[in-house]
C-alpha cells in the first residue's frame, strides 16, 4: 500500500509530468496574447518541456520565463517573419478550397498539391523555435538550419506538422474544451522526442549550446 503513495510511483510521475504540461500550455497561451510573442513563447514551450517535463527538473514555470526572455529579441522577429507569411499561405488555401467546393477539377488538384506543399514552409516555423530554444543562434541561420532540417528530416517534419495540426483541429473543433491548457504542451513534447534526436545527430557542436540549460543531450 505504502508504494502506491511513494512519490516515485510511475503513477505519481506521471501525474506530475502532466501537471507541468498544463502550467507550461497555459504560460504559452498568456504570453502569446501580444501575438509578436508567440515565437519566443513557443521556444520557452519547448525548453520547457524537454527541461522540466521530460529531465523532471523543478521550476517549470521559472524555467519557461527564463527561456521567454531570453529568447524574446529574436523570437519576436521570427514571428514578424513567419507569421504574415504562414497568415498568407493559409488565405491561399481556404481560397483553393472555396474554389475546389464549386466543383471545379484543376482548383481540388492544385488545393491537394497546395496543401501538401505547406509541410515545407509550416515545417521550417516547427523547426526554427525550438532551435533558437536549443542553440545560441542569429536570425538568419537559425532559418537556415530549420529549412535544411524541414527537409533532410522529412519524417520528423511531417510528424511535427502534423501533431500541430491535429492540435489546432481538435481546439478548434471543440471549442467548449480548455484543450489550449494542454494541446500546446503536447505538440512540444511530441515534437521533441524526433527533434532532439536530430540535434544530437546533425547539430553535435558543443559550443554552440548555451552552457546555462542544462540538456541532456549535452
């Protein structure tokens, strides 16, 4: 009897791990209010949970503004970039699909190639906020890196897209649910067990870590 209340218990465990999922997602949605801060709130996400939720480090939420503000300068400007430009891609596909809606063949042909060609670009927005969480990286390389990642880790990419897309669905589709105080969360913890393999693997430079975030894969 006594196991089942040991704070080691696989149970408890994971009580906590999904505790800190929801502080983080919520922390990610009240800082992404000002929607500039979305990129840095999405890197402190990450950190966040490969920090805390996974190394089961205390301080969630002390970690998470840690990384936001470390993170708030660049993070910010990837979003002055990535967000107009994703904005963009997603009015040319609802416009494709009022098109397809009609009946007309060519506009469901290209709806269908349309949206299977924004792995790509809604790839390089999965890649890049964890990696400016990850590494001490400017602007341009950071967007760099993510692209050649989108595409040499197609699998890990589409895998990616594809939880952040479920998780927009499902918040969506339902909204009634809070599912914002754990769909975030979520997709980050999804994400990270393709992505910090691939950091491993393609990114081994040490001196390129910040030395005050303690990874494990350092």
């Amino acid at each position: 009897m006594g196991r089942i209340f040991d704070p080691e218990n696989g149970l408890f465990q994971t009580i906590g791990q999904m505790t800190d999922v929801f502080l983080l997602s919520g922390a990610w949605v009240v800082c992404s209010l000002p929607l500039i801060t979305i990129g840095p709130a999405t890197a402190a996400l990450y950190y966040g949970v490969v920090k805390c939720v996974r190394r089961r480090e205390p301080r969630v939420l002390a970690n998470f503004w840690s990384a936001f503000k470390g993170n708030l300068k660049t993070g910010s400007l990837l979003t002055l970039i990535v967000g107009p430009l994703a904005a963009l891609l997603m009015g040319g596909r609802y416009l494709l699909g009022l098109m397809a809606a009609q009946g007309d063949a060519a506009a469901q042909v290209m709806w269908v190639a349309y949206t299977l060609a924004m792995v790509i670009p809604l790839g390089v927005c999965a890649w890049v906020f964890p990696l400016i969480s990850r590494f001490d990286s400017g602007l341009a390389e950071a967007l760099n890196t993510a692209f050649r990642l989108c595409l040499g880790r197609l699998p890990v990419t589409v895998w990616s897209v594809a939880a952040g897309v479920v998780f927009c669905w499902l918040t969506a589709r339902f909204w009634f649910l809070p599912l914002w105080l754990v769909c975030p969360g979520l997709w980050a913890l999804l994400s990270s067990f393709g992505m910090e393999r691939v950091f491993r693997q393609s990114i081994p430079d040490p001196g390129a870590e910040d030395e005050d975030k303690p990874w494990y894969l350092r």
